[in-house]
C-alpha cells in the first residue's frame, strides 16, 4: 500500500504534468449562433462564391458584396483580377473592407486555382511550382507536402485563403483531355499518397483546399469545360481507383472537397452529373465516404451542366443535392448577368419551400464552420493591411524546392549517352511547337531563351507542311536536334514533325515530351527520349541541364507510357 507521500507525490507531478502538457480547451463555436441570427438573403448569399472583372473591386462587385450577401469570390488572370502580388494584396484587402460593412461583418472567402504546372492563375512575383505529375515523378511525398505549403504561404501573403487543389483524380486514361499532367499519376495508392501530403501542406499553411474532382474525373474522355462527361466505372472500381485518394485526403484533414461535373451510372443511375445528385454527395460522399466538410461544386457555369440546366438551375440543384458553396466561375462564353440570376433562383427556391429551409442552414452552417476554422469569420480583421508584406511572395527558398522537384522529376526513357549532354551552342537546335496557352508559352520560350548558345525555332501548335519542311531544313546542318512535343494527340502537325526529323536525323534527335509523357507513344522510337511534365521556368531549367550537362535523369514516369508509335526507316 502507498504512504501518504507517495500519493502526495504522485498527485503533485501529476498536476505538473497537467500545466505543462494538457491541451486546452478549444473556444465556443460562433457559427450556430451567427446562423440562427441570418436572414435568409444573407444565408443564401453565403453560399456563393462568384468572379468579378478588373484589378480593383468596382461599384458592382461591392454591390455584389453589401448587398447580396456574398460568401466568396475567385480569382482569373483573364477578367483582369491579376496585375502583380502588391495589386492583389490591396485588391483582398479592399474585398475583405466591403465586407467588413455587411451586418455581420462575416470575411470573404478568396479562392484560386493555383494547381502548379499548367494551371496557375498566378505567376508573375509567385512561385509556379512543377505539375502534381511531374511532383509524383520526384518521388518524395515530402516535397509534395513542402510544395503545397509553399503555394499556401504564397497564396496567404496576398490575402488568397482558398486554392482549389490539389488534383485528386487517378488518371487512368491517356486520351483525358483535361486531367492528364495536373494528376499524380495513373496508381491509386500513390495518388492517395501524395494527395494527402498536399492536403498536410495546405492545412499547415492555414489555407482551405479542396481536393479535386468527386467522385473522379480521370478515367474521361471529355472535357466538363464543355461537354458532360462519362465514367463507366463500376461500384468496386470507384472503390479501388477513384475513391482512394478522396478518403486520404479527409484522413489528413481536408477541410472541403470539389465535386465534379460527370456521369456516373454506378453511382447515379438516373444520368444526372454527380454535381447534381443526392445520391452521389448524399449517400456516397457524405454516408459512405463520412465526408464531413463543406463541399465545393466546380463552377456552374461550365458545359457539363450549363449547356443542359442552365447556371441558375444548376445551383438550385446541387443545393438540394448536399452541394454547400455554389461556385459560378469565368467560363467562356457565360454572361456576368448569371451570376444574380443563379442567387436569385435560390432564394427564390427558397422563400418557395423547394429548397427546404434545413438544408439551406445546413449548407449555411457548413460555411460558417469553414470560415470559422480558418479565421475568416471577421472582415474586419482580414481588411488590415499587412505592415510585413513582402514585395513578391516568392522567395529563393520556394524556388530552390521548385528546381528540386523539376530536377528530380526528369524522367529518360532509356540511355541518353551518345547523344547527351549535347552542346550549348550553334550546333544544337531546339524546336518546339507552341501549346496555344500564353502564359505556357511565353514561360517556356523565356526558358529556352536562357539556355544561351543553342539555335531555337518555335513553331504554331499544329505545324502544317511547309513550317515541316523548314524545321528539317533548318535541322540539316545541326549536331543535335531536341525537338520539344507539347501535345502531339491533338495537334497531329506534331506528329508529323517528329516523323519528318527521325527519318533526316534518326541518330541525332532527343524527342522531349514537354507535356503529357502520353506524346512518347504517339511518337517515333528515337534514341533518346525525355518527360519533364509541363514547362515550368524550374522544369525548363532543369531540362536545360539535361540536355547540356553531365546531369542524369531519375525521375520515375507515375504512368503507363505505350510502346512508340511504328518504327519510322530514317532516309537514306
């Protein structure tokens, strides 16, 4: 039996213990309270995040803002949001003081989509971080998780609290014309893997993500931008391709997800994309899944939904079907007015008992909570400008983890040795046919424009003969010949370029797939062939150091890469 010293003892450390280690208990929520203090307008409008146009927030936007209720805007280069870090510092810092005057006082949600690789809305003064591909071909998940906390402090320094990634979807097809390169790859437990590092990252970093596109969109072959597509996965391969990265995600914490504009007969066999299906985010997501955060619809004014519901419909749909933020995106061809007209017919839907009011407040609470976990229910103390702000979120740091990455990620399909390192002058030719998307483009070609020494020859997307013939003329005298394929399966000009070169140069050329490894089947079976997964300005100087030092390839490609296209009889 103890003394009673002992026990005096005991009951002391455990006291200290107590002081020095106990957690403390986390503060009341607000967000039942300020729901039950909403009006059904301000619920309604809480809801919504929607685009506005130009740098500065205009008479309409703040209209949008006080009185409509707004729960969040989104970010374009292309409407003209995006001018430079400092422009959209002052931009959120405006945003959050108009909503500072609304009777709650409620923040903003400021989302963009800042994926790294091909979709980044931000780039000048900010860190474009290689692809999710290119990131999986690196082989550390820690670099994934170091990048997305990267992107969030970036995002964060400039008032952004919302970045939709990361790119859950388990590319299983290689004719995707929308995932491809944005993916982690084609192998579900990877993509889980590094899916649930990106989330860690973000979280850390105090930004909301949401991972991307429930129930999957990797197995399509259309585009949602414009068309519907359709995934004929049945019950058990949902559950062991696409739904493995979703549930590591909600494991690491994300705090949201984004739903996607597709058919899924398995899962809802009545045809309505799972955007617009109870049965999908209801019962799958919410029952199955136990998903218990805010879900983000896509943007309602993509074709998938648009072209068949209408805007305005379809956020009356995926309210009812379990969607919480309703996101009305600048998708082409879709006028501003749209954006009223899909709140109005929720509150409309509303007042009239179609939407019934539990799943209105359930939606609305879900956005409180959102908001309130990450410090964005005061506008007030968002709008303070910050003393501390950098003049460009990038630092060296970020862009030393980024070439770290791009450096890892090269991938040789083979041995490389004859023909590289090639030489860093007049003797190499590097051709490369242009993408079609400005901001690739003009970051690639300043790439290529670094390298110094080599001849360059950029081309139009799809060469048509007489620009073929010109290359391989211009390629006549040179010693090496890199010819940079940016998307061969829809720009069959390509192809046909890569063709052409082989037959002239067969032991002269490096076919570089500077986009979708998935070029390399469609393509001659040269004798050296690179992946670098998208020309970020780290991608592209780490081919640079492919091409022209002793530097060797380790990247390991995270797909299936078919055998090359039919043997080609170089001329003789």
């Amino acid at each position: 039996m103890p003394t009673p010293s002992l026990v005096r003892c005991a009951a002391l450390c455990a006291f200290a213990l107590t002081m020095f280690h106990s957690t403390p208990a986390p503060a009341a929520s607000r967000a039942k309270a300020l729901l039950a203090a909403m009006t059904l307008e301000e619920k309604v409008g809480q809801l919504f995040m929607v685009w506005f146009e130009g740098p500065t927030v205009s008479p309409d936007t703040a209209a949008l803002i006080r009185e409509r209720h707004l729960g969040g805007v989104i970010l374009y280069s292309v409407p003209g949001n995006v001018v430079s870090p400092g422009q959209l510092a002052a931009l959120t810092t405006a945003l959050q003081a108009e909503a500072a005057t609304t009777r709650n006082g409620l923040g903003l949600l400021v989302g963009v989509d800042q994926e790294g690789g091909p979709v980044a809305r931000l780039r000048d003064g900010f860190t474009v971080f290689p692809s999710q591909m290119a990131q999986a071909a690196a082989g550390r998940p820690d670099l994934v998780r170091q990048a997305a906390l990267a992107t969030g402090r970036e995002l964060a320094a400039v008032g952004i609290n919302v970045d939709f990634a990361p790119v859950a979807d388990v590319n299983a097809n290689p004719a995707n014309p929308i995932i491809g390169i944005r993916s982690f790859g084609e192998r579900p437990a990877d993509v889980a893997r590094l899916t649930a590092a990106a989330t860690s990252g973000y979280e850390s970093a105090g930004v909301v993500c949401t991972p991307k596109h429930f129930p999957g969109h990797g197995d399509t072959a259309v585009d949602s931008h414009v068309g519907l597509p359709r995934v004929d996965h049945d019950a058990a391969t949902l559950d062991r391709v696409d739904f493995p990265p979703f549930r590591a995600a909600f494991a690491a914490g994300a705090p949201a997800v984004m739903t996607a504009h597709v058919l899924s007969p398995a899962l809802e066999p009545d045809g309505r994309p799972a955007t617009l299906s109870r049965r999908v985010l209801r019962d799958v997501l919410r029952g199955r899944l136990g998903f218990s955060g805010a879900i983000f619809t896509d943007s309602l004014g993509m074709g998938a939904v648009a072209a068949t519901y209408g805007t305005a419909e379809a956020a009356v749909l995926s309210l009812l079907a379990g969607a919480d933020i309703l996101l009305v995106g600048a998708d082409a061809g879709r006028p501003a007015s749209e954006r009223l007209e899909a709140m109005d017919r929720v509150l409309a839907a509303a007042r009239a008992g179609r939407v019934p009011a539990a799943r209105l407040d359930a939606a609305a609470l879900a956005v409180l909570r959102l908001k309130e976990r990450f410090g964005l229910l005061d506008a007030a103390a968002l709008a303070r400008p910050k003393t501390d702000a950098a003049p460009a979120p990038a630092s060296p740091a970020h862009a030393a983890l980024a070439r770290q990455i791009a450096e890892r990620a090269v991938t040789a399909f083979g041995p490389t040795a004859p023909l590289l390192p090639a030489g860093r002058d007049a003797t190499t030719l590097v051709v490369r046919p242009r993408l079609g998307r400005p901001a690739v483009d003009a970051a690639a070609e300043a790439g290529l424009n670094a390298w110094y020494g080599p001849r360059s020859l950029s081309l139009e997307a799809d060469p048509d003969e007489a620009v073929i013939a010109a290359a391989v003329e211009a390629a006549g005298p040179a010693a090496r010949v890199v010819l940079l394929v940016t998307d061969a399966r829809r720009n069959p000009g390509q192809h046909r370029l890569a063709e052409a070169l082989f037959r002239q140069a067969p032991d002269r050329l490096v076919l570089v797939a500077a986009q979708s490894p998935y070029d390399l089947a469609l393509l001659p079976r040269a004798q050296v062939r690179l992946a670098t997964y998208g020309e970020t300005p780290a991608g592209m100087e780490a081919l640079g150091r492919a091409l022209f030092t002793a530097f060797r390839p380790s990247g390991h490609c995270p797909v299936t890469v078919g055998a090359p296209a039919t043997e080609i009889s170089p001329q003789q």
